[in-house]
C-alpha cells in the first residue's frame, strides 16, 4: 500500500511494493535490510520471468528463502 493508502491494480507494481514496503519495515525496527525469509501470497497468475526479475533486482546477492503460495493452496 502506498502512502496514501492507494493500492495498484497491477500485480507486479503490487509485488515492487510489498517488498519496498518489507525493506522499510526491516530497517526502521532493525537497522538491517537482510532476513533469512519470506512468503509471499498471490490471488492471481503472476508471469514467472517477470517475477524473477523483480525478486533479483530486489534481493542482489542475497539468497532468502521465498516461498510463493498460490490463494487456492492457503
């Protein structure tokens, strides 16, 4: 969610700022913008290459765990 509280229609805008949105949270409360992991829930079909993308740009170097899980297997 943004700021003022908009949300995009776009899944893959979704995906930038949930994992903006982790960073911020990770470095506000504990000065570091590394984890050892994540899940990540999605509601609709996600192109997979584009995804990859976004999680390298995101992640760089380092290799957290991600578990994806799709809404119908929750």
């Amino acid at each position: 969610m943004e700021k003022d509280g908009n949300i995009h229609g776009e899944p893959l805008a979704q995906m930038r700022l949930a994992l903006k949105n982790i960073l911020k949270n990770l470095e506000s409360v504990f000065g570091t913008s590394r984890f050892n992991e994540d899940s990540l829930f999605w509601v609709e079909e996600i192109n997979t290459a584009q995804r990859k993308q976004i999680i390298n740009a995101f992640f760089g170097d380092h290799l957290p765990c991600v578990r994806f899980i799709p809404e119908h297997v929750r």
